[in-house]
C-alpha cells in the first residue's frame, strides 16, 4: 500500500491512511512519528517513513496523541520489532496498555448506523482492524514539562476530553499544531468540513473536548495538522473557536 505523503513543512510531513492521518518529523536522518494509523495501515505507514528518507530504524519515537486503533495501530510492532520507546501523556499510558478502552463500541456505532457515513466507515474501521488488539507492552510518560528532545521538538500539550489523556503536539518553529482528534477538519461520519470536533459518539467526556479547544485556540501557528482531514491552513486560534462555535 502506497502512502498518501504530503510534505506542509520543513522536516514535516501529514500522512493521510485510512481515514486517519500520521506525522513525520525529521531532523537530519532521524524521525520523530506521531501517531500510527490503523492496524490495517501498516504497510502505508512503512512506505510512508521511507519517502520522507528514512525507515523504522530511524524513527527515535512515536508519540501518541491518544490510544484508540486508528492511531495506536503500529505503535507496539514498532516497539517489538526496532526497540522504539512509545510515548503518551501519563493519564493514557494505561489505556496505551489497554488496562481500559475508551473507544466507540460497536453498540454505540449500531444506535449512529442511520446516519449518513456511519455504516461505510464502520466497515471499513473493522477491515482496518478497529477492533484488534493493539496494547502497547511498557508504554512511557514524557519526560517532563516543555518540549521534547526529538526531532522536531514537539511540545506536549494535553487536551483531554476525545480521551482522559489525549494529548496535541505544538511545533513553535514552523508554527503548526498537532491536534489529532481535539480538532479535527473532516470525517466521513460528518456532514460538514473544516475544522470541527468529531461526532458525540466518539468523544468520552464532550464537555472535556469542547473545553480542550480552548487550550488549543492559546497556541500561535497557522497550520493545522488533525487526525483526520485534510491539512488546515490559516490562525490555528480561529480553527478553534469556529469549531467551539459548532460543537455548541
């Protein structure tokens, strides 16, 4: 499976797999990943460390913006395979080890089945494997505060609210924000597109999420690069209040 690579910056690059995006950093021969896509989207992933010139063996970290199977996919192949530490925010380190799920159950997905996207993209999540297991053996809090010594130079910024501990990632020198599912900019499941939150049913406390926008619309940067959709460009702080705007 081909990578669909977009380079939005120097050293960074948005991944789009199957309806969900990765990112690549680089700094000379290392990389810094965030995120890892779908089970299902291996392949792609591999391919797509490779066009940005490098490989697994380069990549000095995957960092994971939250520990649903649509971004924890490759995460522990990862770790197995090359010895490459996986990081978290602490209060999803444990459910990075699947100690508890805090993901859309397929009950919820049936009682959402009528609405429009819902029933193309659900099939398609299974095929990927949404609901594989994908627990990460001894996944790692950040270090600590500020930003992080990789590639790139990623700050960790909590966001909490998709998940307890989901976590976005602000580049202050290029000036974009990381924001995985905080703020997003399309989903199948939704009708609209531009910046947005994801649908109720994917969101374990919405009123958490609605509040992490906030947080997101302090960071400077005019280029958003979400978990899902395309790359937004423009004040990553008006993103975030059109999307508080529609999420009330």
């Amino acid at each position: 499976m081909r990578a669909d690579v977009r380079h939005v910056a120097d050293g960074t690059w948005l991944v789009h797999g199957t309806h969900t995006n990765w990112v690549v950093l680089r700094e000379g021969d290392a990389l810094t990943l965030i995120d890892t896509g779908y089970p299902g989207d291996r392949e792609a992933l591999l391919d797509s460390l490779t066009r940005v010139g490098g490989s697994p063996r380069a990549v000095a970290a995957v960092l994971i913006t939250h520990a649903h199977n649509d971004h924890l996919g490759s995460a522990e192949y990862l770790r197995a395979a090359y010895g490459t530490p996986v990081y978290t925010h602490e209060a999803e380190v444990p459910h990075a080890r699947r100690d508890f799920l805090h993901q859309v159950t397929v009950g919820q997905v049936l009682r959402n089945a009528w609405r429009p996207g819902v029933p193309p993209w659900a099939l398609r999540a299974l095929r990927s494997g949404g609901t594989a297991d994908v627990a990460v053996t001894g996944p790692r809090p950040f270090p600590g505060p500020g930003p992080l010594d990789l590639p790139g130079r990623p700050v960790p910024v909590p966001t909490p609210g998709h998940t307890g501990g989901h976590c976005a990632f602000h580049l202050p020198g290029l000036g974009a924000v990381v924001s995985g599912d905080a703020l997003v900019s399309g989903h199948p499941t939704s009708r609209i597109a531009g910046p947005q939150l994801l649908p109720d049913m994917f969101h374990h406390e919405r009123a958490a999420a609605v509040a992490s926008l906030d947080v997101l619309a302090e960071l400077d940067g005019d280029l958003l690069l979400p978990g899902h959709g395309p790359l937004h460009e423009g004040p990553v702080r008006d993103a975030a209040r059109l999307a508080r705007g529609r999420a009330q």
